[in-house]
C-alpha cells in the first residue's frame, strides 16, 4: 500500500520515490510512504493560501465550534488511533491510549482560546482608546518526529487552526498512518478543505518548506542538530521559527529521597516509551548514599516484560545504535548492572526491541553521559554532593528538563532554582506541564521564542495589531 498526502480535504495520490514504514514490534514493512519535494510543497501552500482567505474570516467562536465535534470524534477514536499508533510506532497500548488522551486535552485547551486570546481594549487617556486585536500568520507548517505521531502534531493543529492559519503537516515519514487519521477526522469535523494538508517526504520535503516564500511561519520537533539546521534554513529566509530539539534530562537523587517511589518513577521516566521522548531521564546523578534506590530501581528493570511493559524502538538501525553505545560504555568501565543488548522476543524475533539498560559507574565525560541515546537506558552518575550535581548537569549543552527527589522542600527548591532546564519536577520523573502551561525547553533544546503548547503558543500563531483611536468631539 502507497500512501497519499493529503490536499483540498481529500486522498492525493503520490507518484515520485517510496520508502518503507515497518511495525517495529515484528519488523515487517505494512506500507510505503511518498517521498515528496518542492513540488509537492508548491501544491499545498497553494491550497492552502487559497483556503486561509476564508478560514481566517470565520469567526473565532465558529472556528472552536469545529474543534468540540474534533475533539468527540478523537475519544469516540480513541482506541483504534492508538492501535494505529501501536502498529506503526510500537509503543505498548496502555502508552498509545494515554497519548491519545494528551493529544484530547490539548484540544481541548484550544476549545478555551476564545476566552484567552481575546482583544484588548483600554482608554489610555482622556478620550482616546488603544485595543490589540490578533490576526492569524497565514500558511504555517508543522514538522514532526516519529515518537508520538499524535500528540506532537496536536501541540500545533488545534491551535494553529482554531487561531484561523492553514497549516501543512509534515509527519516523520516513520510514522504516516496516523496523520492520514489525523486528517480525515479534521475533515469529518467540518475542517474546510485545503485548511489542513498533509505532505509526505524526508529531508527534500522539510528543506522545501524552509524555502517556501508563501509560507510564514514553521515548527519543528526532533533532534537537535535538525532543530538548528531547520531554524537556520527557515529564519535565512525571514520566516517565524520554533524549532524544538534533542535532551539529555537530568534526575536528582537525595539519600532522604523515598526508596520506592523515587525507583518507581526513575524506571518510568527512563524505560517509558522505551526511552524514545525528549523527557526521558537518561541520566540519574546519585548524591551520596543512594544504594537502597539503586537496588530497587534495578530489581524493577529485571522484573519489566517486553511487550506488556515496553514496546520494542522505531527501527533497526535505532536498535543497532543504541546497544552500540551500551557496549562503548561498558568498554569504557562502566558497569551494565541491568543489560538490554541482544533481547529477542519469543514469536517477534524480527521485532526491533532493546531492554530496559541500566549502566552503574558512569563518568561525567563518557558520552554515555553526554549525548542523548534516544532508548531505554540510564546512566547513573555518582557524586558526593548537590553542588557537584548541579555543577554536572550545568555543562550538558541542552536544557529540556530535570527532576528531583527528596523529602527536603529547601533541597528541592535549590534544584528548582538551579537547574538549567525549561521544564523542572520535584518528586516525578517526566514533568510534561499541562495546559494552559507551555512545553518548552532551554538552551540546545529548543531554538526560538516562547513554547510550542499552552499560552504561550498563541503568540507563535497571531501577530497583533494595536489601534488608537480618539474622535473630534463633534463626533462623540
């Protein structure tokens, strides 16, 4: 089966190269995905120019009116979008099911814009009146990865679209099947045609939205050496840019730090979505006396079962990467307490699964410790106090997030305040805000202004405009 982009509200059929998308969890091929390049990209911005003009008249109150019968269509879906998400990604159905629940909740914050992004309106002096008013961008593009193919697009369709911009769609090309769903469901909500488009494609696709003159503004979720290549590319030619990029996120652990609980929520952290989420803690920075923790977190790892608990990685290559640098840090001296490498799962032999890894004796510059490794693996960090910690964490060039257990507010609150991270938790070890709070990182994390969800995102997808008004007094 070839997968077609999505133009005009409707399936258009590709022609041009096709790659491979496998069902990680047997490795199979179940689909081939279009290549597609400038020409592709010229066609829906020109659809989509076209469907702006009158999208972004309709009332803001009638735009959110389509997006309630969006989000009653997404739960009435529920269960078969995360089976597509399972088929196609591999994640575990309890995962899928919850990011089809996330990808809900950000619809429904954008069913809230009409109270929040509103006008202002204020008499500035004596008979003179300032109001802000907000008017979309135009045509916008969203480029995402292949680890949540449905919640990562949500943190940019309902808002953008509710906002009154066309949006284009670029999903990882690892992942179609459900930003096809994604798109009938649009349109089956009343999504006027050519308002959403969806065009397949890698690299050629991508550089040709950068280049686009006719659309204003992109974001990007994935790496961090794409991230700074898309910001580059796209702001080389005048466009608005959020570009989001790669982690390696940081969890602090306190001797006092509840031995249970901390373990708990360090495995889900880590193994969760077999490690492949920007807010994975690969790195656990043991302050002093943490054996305990230790002790439990592996005897939790060893008890995980492959395919209830976790799902297998995106793709062979991942798989081949990822116990590639397992084995550069064993080789280094670290200490594989918990070993992932070589995992076969009796009747998916051919699936491409690595197990739950936990690696003791990590030194600060092993590149274990540095570069983020994308699967389930922690590298635990052992140091003698909170200032070598901090002192640690503080020379990783990213900034996505950080986590800290203890049962001490003021050591918390020195984490909190210290740490160099966009996106802090105390006590839990995956700190996702929820709305109306903004997803967003610091430093190589995140390349750009403001967040890419929340309140903060309405001032990626509007430009304002100020009117001061005073009249003769004849008038008034």
């Amino acid at each position: 089966m070839v997968i077609s982009h999505w133009l005009q509200g409707e399936l258009a059929p590709a022609e041009g190269p096709t790659a491979p998308v496998h069902n990680p969890t047997t490795g199979r091929v179940i689909a081939e995905v279009p290549l597609g390049g400038s020409a592709e990209v010229n066609r829906a911005v020109g659809v989509a120019r076209e469907a702006f003009e009158s999208w972004s008249r309709v009332p803001l109150k009638e735009r959110v009116a389509v997006f309630y019968r969006y989000r009653e269509l997404l739960a009435r879906d529920r269960r078969t979008l995360a089976a597509q998400i399972t088929e196609e990604h591999g994640k575990v159905r309890a995962e899928a099911e919850a990011e089809v629940d996330k990808a809900i909740e950000l619809t429904e914050f954008a069913c809230s814009l009409p109270q929040i992004a509103g006008g202002e309106v204020l008499e500035v002096g004596r008979s003179v009146t300032c109001r802000l008013e907000r008017y979309p961008l135009g045509v916008v593009t969203s480029i995402t990865p292949f680890n949540f193919p449905i919640m990562v697009p949500h943190w940019t369709i309902p808002n953008a679209l509710v906002l009154g911009n066309a949006l284009i769609l670029k999903p990882s090309e690892r992942v179609p099947l459900s930003a096809m769903r994604t798109a009938e469901l649009l349109a089956e909500a009343g999504v006027p045609p050519g308002v959403f488009s969806v065009v397949h494609g890698a690299r050629d696709t991508v550089e040709a939205l950068c280049d686009h003159p006719g659309i204003a503004g992109v974001t990007f979720v994935g790496s961090t050496p794409t991230a700074q290549a898309v910001y580059r590319r796209a702001s080389h030619h005048l466009k608005r840019v959020l570009a989001l990029g790669g982690a390696k996120n940081h969890l602090f652990v306190f001797p006092d730090a509840d031995p249970g609980r901390t373990a708990s929520n360090a495995l889900t952290s880590a193994i969760g979505c077999s490690g492949q989420r920007c807010m994975a803690g690969s790195v656990l920075v043991a302050i002093a006396d943490t054996e305990e923790i230790i002790r439990r977190l592996v005897e939790g790892a060893r008890a995980l079962v492959p395919g209830r608990d976790y799902g297998p990685v995106i793709s062979r290559g991942a798989k081949e990467r990822i116990e590639g640098a397992i084995t550069e840090a064993e080789a280094e001296g670290a200490e594989v307490l918990v070993d992932g490498r070589g995992l076969s799962v009796p009747g998916l032999e051919e699936g491409f699964f690595v197990g739950p890894t936990i690696i003791d004796g990590v030194r600060p510059e092993m590149r274990i410790a540095q570069v983020e490794v994308f699967g389930p693996v922690l590298a635990i960090v052992r140091v003698k106090t909170l200032e070598e910690a901090l002192a640690l964490e503080a020379r990783s060039p990213y900034g996505n997030a950080a986590s800290v257990f203890t049962r001490s507010a003021a050591s918390a609150e020195r984490v909190v305040d210290a740490a160099s991270a966009g996106m802090v938790g105390v006590n839990l070890g995956v700190p996702v805000p929820r709305e109306p709070f903004g997803f967003g990182g610091w430093n190589a994390s995140r390349y750009g202004v403001g967040d890419i969800t929340g309140r903060s995102s309405i001032e990626f997808w509007t430009q304002s405009k100020k009117i001061t008004t005073t009249w003769p007094e004849e008038s008034r």
